[in-house]
C-alpha cells in the first residue's frame, strides 16, 4: 500500500504550479497524496487533479486573524487525518505541520519557496518579523528534510541553521499546445513586439510600476502585465493616468494553461525585482523558467541566481538600474537588434534541454527516496 501524505500550503491552489508539480512527483515516488489549502466564496473553481485536494474555507482574508485562523484550523485537520507523512510548503503552514509531527511521530518535509523572514512586506513591521523569525529558529534546526528553489537560499538555510538542504528548482512541466498559437490568434498584430511580465506576485519592489513608465519612452511594442499582487490596482490606474492604454494590457490572473498561450507569442520576459531585501536579492522567480521554455528571450535585473542564469546560457540581457528611462533604453537596444534576438532564441532551445523538469525531478526522486528509506 503506498504511504499517505498531507501536502500544505496557504492559497486556493488554482495557479501553485510549484506545489503541483511536488504532488505529482509523490504519486511518482509512491505517496497518496492530498493537498490542503484554502477557498473564500470568491475562490476560483479547482480544475480535476490526479490526487485529493481540500480547500478550507476561512472567514479571514489578511491579518494575523487570517494566519490564526488558518493555522489553527490546519493543525485540527492534520492531527486526525490518517497519514504517514507531511509535507509543509513555506513557513506559514510549517508550526502546525511541526507540531502535529511531533505528536504523531511522522516525517515532516519541509520546502522553503523563498526567505519568507526577508521578504518585504516584513520590513517595517519589526514585531511581526521577530514571531517569524523565531519560529524559524526554533524549527528549522531540527528538520531533516529541507528543499528550497535555488543554491543561494540554500546557503543560507545551512549556514545558518546548521542542515542540509536540497536544491529543487521552479522549472516548469514542459508545456505543449495542441497548435502553435500566432499573436493573430491572441488578437495581436502580427508585427507588434511584445514584452511580458507575469505573475501571481506582482508587488512592491518587483519592477512592474517602473517597467509601466518606462512604455512612454518605447515605441513599437507593448507590454503586457498578467498576474496578480498588492501594486496591481495601482497599475491600472498608472495605465490611465500616464495615457498608456494603447501600449499597456493589464489582465488578471489567468489559469496556467491560459496564461502561457500569452508567454508563448511574447518576444521579451521581464523579471524586474530590485535589490531591496534579501529575499528578493536571493529570488529566482518562477516565471523565468516560464519564459525560457516558452522561447522567450529574458530583461532581467542585476541580481546573483538571475545573472548567472542569463549569462551562463547567454538568453538576454540585464538591465543595471531599475528605473523607466533605463528599462525603456534597454528595451529599445533588444527590439532594434534582430541578431541578438535570433542568437538568444537559438541558445533557448539548449537552456530549455539542460533545464528540463525530467531532469530536476530525478534529483526529487533521489530526495524522497532517501526520506521514505
């Protein structure tokens, strides 16, 4: 019989590709699997998966109520759910995973999307980021199975808590459509250049006020923003209020499948967060694997794990200074430069080989082998 595993994490579970990918490769490895999240009355619909998925539905939506809530509710849940091990995605649902372990004397992996004590919505409330960074310290030494999305988190993890983390990477599930979709398709011209930033964590810090701005002084393209965060209402209103609405689509989080019918006809990925936290410093943002496997060349800032990916594979440019007249100067470079584009698009096909999800999931499989041993 295969062993049970509750996976965890805080959304809805609608566009975690991330925490899906995890579940599959556990059915891989042999688990049964079921997914616990969260829903509101507003919640997307959950397309059919292979394994179970439960969404709790919770009367707070942000706050420490929110967390409370949620965090109570998860540790009740787990504690009578029959399983034999758990899986908790971040260091939000980690303290009722922790303590339910503990009880149960279950195996507790652990996966680390990003340095949750650094991020910035952390930054000016020192209280709130003391509780976060306390827990942390008080759990993280003693796990045994920790993942997280790139090296330089990782080194920070085991130089600072003593542990051995393994390194599994955002890389995407290879995407395929039925036809190759044309910009005519999409409702574009075909002549039109288009550059794309997306995500479901459009926030502060992250490039995408200055990369709007930065439209007035491009000419010939249009940006496209796809996602959702807490700047995303602002940018709707800094479309209008620049007169950028015939350069400038703003579309709300789509599903993945939907979503990457836009990746796929873009001629330019932006990946903008700035060097204002660690958290961001050490980032290596999801969608950048998006663009590369969907051919896309990347403008990216000047940070460690996205310069080196760049620059190794030599699929697009930096850009030093995060701000509109520099982002827009850049741009204008790319777009009038059609050999660098080829030669990018060329060496695409290669970085989409080396950084293929078949292969980074063997080093999964090789981790859980170890944690079901």
């Amino acid at each position: 019989m295969p062993k049970k595993i509750n996976v965890s994490v805080i959304n809805e579970l609608v566009s975690d590709q991330r925490v899906h990918r995890t579940c599959l490769t556990l059915q891989k490895a042999g688990f049964e699997v079921e997914l616990i999240g969260r829903k509101y009355k507003t919640s997307p619909d959950l397309a059919p998966r292979s394994y179970a998925c439960k969404r709790m539905h919770l009367l707070f939506k942000k706050g420490p109520l929110f967390y409370a809530e949620f965090n109570i509710r998860l540790f009740f849940l787990l504690l009578f759910k029959k399983s034999d091990a758990l899986f908790s995605n971040d260091l939000d649902t980690l303290l009722p995973n922790y303590l339910v372990a503990l009880l149960k004397r279950r195996v507790l992996i652990y996966d680390s999307h990003e340095l949750f004590t650094e991020v910035p919505e952390l930054k000016d409330r020192p209280l709130i980021k003391s509780i976060w960074t306390s827990l942390e310290a008080f759990i993280l030494p003693k796990l045994k199975h920790v993942i997280t999305v790139n090296q330089s988190i990782a080194n920070i993890l085991e130089k600072k808590y003593a542990i051995e983390v393994q390194v599994i990477r955002n890389i995407p599930l290879e995407f395929s459509q039925n036809k190759k979709l044309s910009k005519e398709d999409m409702g574009y011209d075909k002549n039109d250049f288009l550059i794309l930033l997306q995500g479901a964590g459009i926030n502060i810090d992250r490039g995408a006020e200055e990369a709007l701005e930065a439209m007035k002084f491009v000419f010939g393209a249009k940006l496209l923003i796809i996602g959702s965060g807490d700047v995303f209402e602002l940018l709707k209103k800094k479309r209008i209020s620049c007169q950028l609405e015939e350069k400038v689509q703003i579309i709300d989080k789509l599903p993945y499948e939907e979503l990457m019918k836009y990746t796929s006809i873009a001629d330019l990925g932006l990946s903008l967060d700035k060097d204002t936290n660690l958290n961001y410093r050490y980032s290596l943002p999801n969608k950048v694997f998006d663009y590369i496997h969907a051919g896309v060349p990347l403008l990216v800032s000047r940070l460690p794990e996205l310069v080196h990916l760049v620059e190794k594979y030599e699929i697009g440019a930096c850009v030093r200074n995060i701000n509109p007249q520099c982002i827009a100067d850049r741009i204008n470079a790319i777009k009038s430069n059609e050999q660098f584009l080829d030669e990018w698009k060329k060496n695409l096909v290669r970085a989409q080989k080396e950084l293929s999800w078949e292969l980074e999931e063997e080093n999964y499989l090789n981790f859980l082998s170890k944690v079901r041993a």
